[in-house]
C-alpha cells in the first residue's frame, strides 16, 4: 500500500512539472508571436512611410518640373543658354551617381560589379540612350513655345504609348487588351484636355506642338526601353555605374550641343549668364527628378508612378491657375480625368506570368 502511494505521488508530480513545461512552452510562443507581429507591424509601418515620402517627392517634383520651365522664362523667352542648363543638369546627376557609388565601395568594397571599368566594351551601349535623351530634354524646352506647362504635363503621357509599342517591338513583350484599350483611352484623354470650345481651333495645341509632343513620346519611349535593354543585358552590374556612364555621354553630347550652338554667347557672355534661382531650382529639379525615378522602381512599385503621375496633373494645373494665369476649363479637368484611369488602366492590365 506503502508502495502504491508513493507511485501516485510521483506520477502527480510528473503531471504538474509536465504542465508547467507546457505552459512555460505556451509562454514562450505567445511571447514569440507578439513580438513577430510587432516586428511585422514595425516592417510595415516603414517601408509605407519610404513609399510615402518617395511618392510625394516624385509627385512634387513632377508637377512643378514644368512650372520651373516657364516660370525662368523672361518675357517669354530663355535669357541663359539651353543647353549649358543641360550640361548643368547632367553634370549633378552624373555627381550624384558617382557619391552613390562611392558609399556603396564604402559598404560593400569594390567588386567586379561596381567597379568604373574604361573599356569599350563596357561603355559603348550608352552613347546612343544619351543621344536621344539629349534630343529629347533640348525639345523639352522648345515645345513651351507652344503649350502651356498644364498641357505639356497632359501630352507628355504619350509616350505610355510608345514605350508599349516599342516593348512589343525590341523587347518582345506581350501587351493585354487591357493596355491596348489604355492607350486608346489615353489618347482621347489627351484630345479632350485640348479641346477649345471658345476658338475657331478645335484644338488649344497648334499642330507643331502635337508634332513636337509626339517626337518627344517617341525618344523618351525608344530611350527608355533601350536603357532598360542595357540594364537587363547586364543584370548583375550595380545600376549607380550604368548611370555614372549614362551621364558621363550625356555630358559629352551637351557639351557638343553647347560648342555647335551657344558658343559666341557663352564665350561672350559666360557659362552661367542669365541663369536665376528659378534657373538653379529647375536644374536640381530635372537632376532629382531622375533619381526619384530610380527610388520608385526600387523602393516602391509602379503604382505609385501612377498616382504621381495623376496628382500632378492636377497640381501643375492648380499652381498654372495662380502663377500664369491658366483657365481651368470642363475640357481640361475630363481630359485629366480620362488619362489618369488610362494611366491606372495600363499599370494594372499587365499580362500574368
């Protein structure tokens, strides 16, 4: 009986040390996953706070690029040279590129990958991108002789349509019926935020200015999918080194630009005659711009491409109203409404791998 007694004694007290095992074990993996939420809300909570401020700086720097443009305008013409505002603007992203990749050798060492190689091979697939983006900013200035800065932030969202078309084209990429109905969409939108129904002219837009947006669409698209065929082509290069090249050409293009049109007046007149704070703000704009550009598509996602896009459409209208006296017509506010659902139509239309 003695004996008997004691094995119930010992087999209570297995039970209670199990029990507390257990809710020791209990314990600890609610503790664990409090602490991974947390952890998880924490991780969230940030990467929406980066794609926060990255889509109100790509927003803000999108709307006021082209109120930059015609506000440094002096009794509607350009008092310092165009294309030493390009070399300018060149000249600090190629800066900026290169401090990026002085603290990526910093972290990292200089690798294979990061290293600034001179050889040809390395660099001959950037002249061409440079040209056509040379072409490309030097009509950005041009075509302000025809449209005002709302409408030059409407036609620019041409070329969604030639950097789709030329996806298909060079990269082989398939587009849905989704996207193709986008551009259709996209087009009327551009049309109707032209409309003029106080003018003979059914369109505010003279006809070289629709000429001008078109070439624009058509270079800014072909470069961008040519840079983006680069890219890929050397997936495993650090993309601060294809920009430091990239812009290296830009410079060197610029440079010709400035010697085959503006020599006499910079030789006269100086490198930096007629420029303003206006002047300053919209070059550190331009260079910025390209580098916010580069953010989105690593920190954030294409999405919010799309409502920068949208809400400075709006925005550059808006402030166009106050500082030039824009007249915000029905016409105007259905065509932006019409190109921003294209816009979101086109992002969202992708095909499914």
């Amino acid at each position: 009986m003695e004996y008997r007694k004691i094995k119930d004694l010992e087999k209570e007290g297995d039970t209670t040390q199990d029990d507390i095992e257990e809710s020791h074990k209990k314990s600890l993996i609610a503790s664990t996953s409090t602490m991974s939420v947390i952890g998880g809300s924490s991780a969230n909570l940030s990467k929406w706070k980066l794609k926060s401020v990255v889509t109100i700086a790509l927003t803000v720097l999108t709307s006021s690029q082209a109120i930059l443009i015609v506000w440094s305008k002096r009794a509607g013409k350009y008092e310092y040279s165009v294309t030493t505002a390009n070399f300018s603007v060149e000249a600090l992203k190629c800066a900026l590129s290169f401090a990026a990749l002085l603290r990526t050798w910093n972290i990292e060492g200089v690798t294979e990958d990061n290293r600034l190689k001179m050889s040809w091979d390395e660099v001959n697939v950037y002249p061409i991108p440079a040209a056509l983006y040379l072409v490309k900013n030097l009509l950005q200035y041009y075509i302000f002789a025809y449209v005002d800065a709302p409408a030059y932030q409407i036609l620019k969202n041409l070329n969604i349509i030639s950097t789709g078309v030329l996806y298909r084209i060079i990269l082989k990429k398939k587009l849905s019926e989704v996207q193709w109905a986008a551009f259709i969409v996209l087009c009327a939108g551009c049309t109707t935020a032209q409309l003029n129904p106080s003018s003979d002219h059914v369109l505010q837009t003279p006809f070289q200015g629709w000429v001008m947006a078109i070439v624009m669409a058509l270079l800014s698209g072909f470069a961008g999918v040519y840079t983006e065929a680069i890219i890929k082509k050397r997936p495993s290069r650090n993309i601060n080194v294809q920009n430091f090249w990239l812009y290296v050409f830009g410079m060197i293009f610029n440079a010709i630009a400035i010697l085959t049109q503006d020599f006499d007046a910079v030789m006269n007149q100086g490198f930096f005659h007629g420029y303003s704070l206006i002047t300053a703000c919209m070059i550190l704009n331009h260079a910025l711009s390209g580098i916010a550009v580069s953010m989105v598509m690593k920190y954030a996602d294409n999405i919010v491409k799309v409502y920068s896009t949208s809400v400075a459409m709006i925005l550059t209208a808006v402030v166009s109203v106050f500082l030039f006296g824009f007249h915000l017509s029905l016409a105007f506010f259905l065509g932006t409404t019409v190109v921003s659902v294209s816009i979101y139509l086109h992002s969202i239309g992708k095909p499914q791998r």
